[in-house]
C-alpha cells in the first residue's frame, strides 16, 4: 500500500515521515519549491522534535519517503491519499475550504481518467457536514465517478500537539476513522493494523464532529480553570494544590488544567470558533464556547492590567520570556505573547523579547520592538519580565537571575517560578493565580 500526502505542512510533514518509518512507500506533494529542497536534504522546515532525524531515515536512510511537485507522478505512485492542506479562519469565523477543493478538482480529474480504486482521506480539520457534503459532491462531479463504488472516501482526523507531534503520531490514544464505504473501511483499519490503541469507525460526519469537540472541550477546560485562577488569587490559594484536588478525580483528570495565559497556536482558538459558527448556522448556539474564547482573549490583557497596578506603564521598558504559543515550537500563531505585545504598544513601552525559538528569528523590526539573543540580554535595564512560554530554560531562573533589571518585577504568566524562592528576596515576583503568597 503506497501512501501519498497532499501538503507537506505541519501535520503533512509529520504523518507523512511518520507513515513512512512504518514501512509505506510515502510521496508528499507540495508547491513550495523552497520547502521541497529543503525536505529532500533532509532538513524539516518546521521546528519539531524528532523530525530532522525522522526525515534523515526516511528520506536519505531507506528511502521510503519523497516529495514532489509533480500531481501525475504524486498520484500514479498513491493508493491512499491524505489531504492535509490548511484550513484557515475567513473573516467571519467559518473555516475556508478553499485549498481544499481547488486540490480536490485536480484529484477528480485524475480520478475520472484513472482505473484504479484511490481512497481520499480527509486529514484536514473540517467542520461536521462537509466531507459528506461540499467534498464528497466535488469529488464526484470532478471526476464522473461515484464514492464507494469508484473510490474511496474517509475521514481520519489528526490529534498530534505541536512539539510532541511524533510521539503523539506512533502513540496515540485513540484512532479515528470515519467512512462511507466497506473498501476505505478496510484500508484504513490495515493502515493502522500495528497500532495497539482503540480504534473508533464512525461515519464521515462524526469523524469530524469528534475532533471539533476534542479541541473545544480542551480549550474550554482552560479557559474555566483560568477564571478559577483568577478568582483564587482573592484567597491563599496555589493552583496546583487545586488542580491535584479536582484532577485527581479520574472524570477530571489534570491534563489541560494549567492556568496561565490562556491557549495560543493553530488549532484552539481556529476550531472553537469554527465550531461556533457552525452552531449558530443551525440555530444551535453552543453559547459556552462565545465565553471560552472570550476568557481567553481577556488572560493576557489581564496581565498588563496587573503591571499597571504596579506603576505607570507610559515608556517603560518590558521583557517578555517567551514568543512561541507554547514551548517546543517556534509557532508565533495566535500567541498570547502577541496580544500582550499589541496592549503594551499602546503605552510606548520599549518591549524586548527573548525566546530560545525564537534566537535568530528575523521578525519584522518595530520601533517597539526588540528580539534578544540570551535571558541576560532581555532582563537588561529592564523595568519588568512577564514570563510568557514555559520553555525548560526558564523554569532554573532564580533571583540572581534578575540582577540586571531596573526594577525586580517579574509577572510569572505560567506559574513556572516557585515563590519560596523569591521570598524574602529583592524580586517581586507576582504568579498568576497565586497573588496571596507572592512574595515582595
Ligand atoms: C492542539 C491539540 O492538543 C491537538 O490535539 C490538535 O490536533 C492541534 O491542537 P497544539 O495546538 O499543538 O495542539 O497545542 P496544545 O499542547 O494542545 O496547547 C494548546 C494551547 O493551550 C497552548 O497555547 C498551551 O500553552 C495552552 N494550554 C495547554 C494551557 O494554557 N493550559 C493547559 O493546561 C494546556
């Protein structure tokens, strides 16, 4: 069984070398003529972990794995083909599908002049409705020719975390497959034959369903724990002490219950509002979900709100410890870091930014901002840190650390420090969630 990957993006890239450190004869096809050379050297043109040594056996190790721009080669060497083409926000909230289709036509086309059963699998992350509806009638149309008789046509949604994405590829809790027909049934239950986790068979819309209702619950765990935060600050409450209270019950659980800064990235904040959307179209609001992402947009202005208490933010000088949405990745997408950049802007702040992602990045110069190359470099004369991604590097920080600032104020947006070191020190240290034991 011969696999093919249309978009060699995020989740493109990562299933493609993982399919092909399976065993399966793996084509990506991509545009980017950059991105290409840079993959056929064996070079990840994203930051994740494991990749460049993943793309180093599958590519020039045992070969199992190519790309091409080519569609007619692409498609002659792929008996199952994954679309994992982007799905961005429009500007009224729905997702376009627009990459989607217009790849999806040329598939038809092939399609309509080739004799041999291909299966498209839908990776791509799809409101409920569309692979039975928009796709499902494009392909057909496109190609003269009908699902489940012709072709195949499934749905296998991906749930890879960005910096953990292989690990989470070969080890994932749960497989989701959703089909129309018996024969992509079969395929894709073959495909996955070595993994040992449930495997759910679902229909089309379900497949999708599932994944939209993962993200969402994820997201909206946060955003109620960050309000929880927010309220415990008023008592002498740590966090974790509650987090191990409620998540210890097996209902909770304690993954996704760190409160901070709220969620950043590609997925949360995209899918929650997809799926708002969605409900509102079908006069079924799924109200929580306008709360979730309002929370959520609110966390990081909280935090400037908290150094305004402190003193008069008009010209100071702010150092953010953190860029990326999350450590592990240098994906700026959606980052609180950036609202909290937007808000501070609009005091004239002088910002300095460090992020070990983020050391050599060339982004856009502002007259604001400035992007340093070490911890020391961004505390310099500094007037507070607002501690954004908890990145390993930080978490070792101690007072002697700050030695260099201004004025010792560090706003811990990620509850990374421990305040029993800072206490009785001379820096201020304020967490998130933890004001009552702060120490001064
Ligand atoms: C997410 C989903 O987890 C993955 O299954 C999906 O398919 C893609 O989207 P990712 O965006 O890579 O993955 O990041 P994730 O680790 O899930 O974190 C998302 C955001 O939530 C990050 O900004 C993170 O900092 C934040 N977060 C996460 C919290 O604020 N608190 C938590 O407890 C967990």
């Amino acid at each position: 069984m011969k696999v093919g990957v249309i978009g060699g993006g995020y989740v493109g890239l990562v299933s493609a070398s993982c399919f092909a450190k399976l065993g399966f004869n793996t084509m990506i096809l991509e545009n980017d003529k950059r991105k290409i050379n840079k993959i056929q050297r064996a070079i990840s043109p994203i930051y994740e972990d494991q990749l460049d040594s993943l793309l180093k056996l599958t590519i020039i190790q045992n070969g199992n794995l190519s790309i091409t721009n080519d569609r007619d080669l692409f498609f002659k060497n792929s008996d199952i083909i994954f679309i994992c083409l982007p799905t961005p926000s429009q500007s009224n909230g729905e997702i376009d599908l627009n990459y989607i289709l217009k790849e999806l036509m040329e598939l038809g086309k092939l399609i309509s002049k080739s004799n041999k059963f291909k299966f498209i699998i839908i990776k791509s992350s799809v409101v409920p409705g569309s692979t039975s509806g928009i796709i499902k009638s494009t392909l057909e149309v496109y190609s003269n020719k009908k699902v489940g008789f012709d072709f195949g046509l499934g749905v296998n949604p991906e749930f890879l975390m960005e910096g953990q994405a292989i690990n989470n590829f070969f080890n994932p809790d749960r497989i989701v497959i959703g089909t129309l027909d018996q024969k992509t049934k079969t395929v894709l239950s073959k495909l996955y034959e070595s993994f040992n986790c449930p495997k759910l068979f679902v229909t089309l819309d379900e497949a999708e369903m599932i994944k939209y209702v993962s993200n969402s619950f994820l997201a909206t765990k946060i955003s109620f724990i960050n309000q929880i935060a927010n309220l415990s600050e008023n008592f002498n409450i740590n966090m974790d002490n509650i987090v191990d209270g409620i998540g210890t019950d097996k209902r909770i659980s304690k993954q996704f219950l760190r409160s901070g800064l709220g969620f950043g990235g590609s997925c949360f904040p995209k899918d929650v509002l997809a799926l708002y959307n969605l409900s509102k179209q079908y006069d079924s609001t799924i109200s929580i979900l306008k709360k979730t992402l309002e929370i959520n947009n609110y966390q990081p202005l909280r935090v400037v709100k908290l150094l305004k208490n402190q003193f008069d933010l008009k010209n100071k000088n702010i150092s953010l410890l953190g860029l990326s949405f999350k450590p592990g990745t240098d994906d700026i997408r959606e980052a609180p870091s950036l609202k909290i950049v937007k808000e501070l802007i609009k005091y004239d702040c002088n910002i300095s930014v460090y992020d070990p992602a983020h050391k050599n990045t060339k982004l856009p110069s502002h007259q604001y901002l400035h992007i340093c190359e070490s911890i020391e470099e961004v505390l310099n004369n500094s007037d507070a840190a607002i501690l954004v991604t908890e990145w390993d590097e930080f978490k070792s920080l101690e007072p002697v650390n700050f030695s260099n600032m201004n004025n010792k104020l560090i706003i811990d947006g990620r509850r990374i420090l421990d305040p029993n070191i800072y206490h009785n020190s001379n820096v201020k240290l304020i967490t998130i969630g933890n004001s009552r034991i702060n120490s001064s």
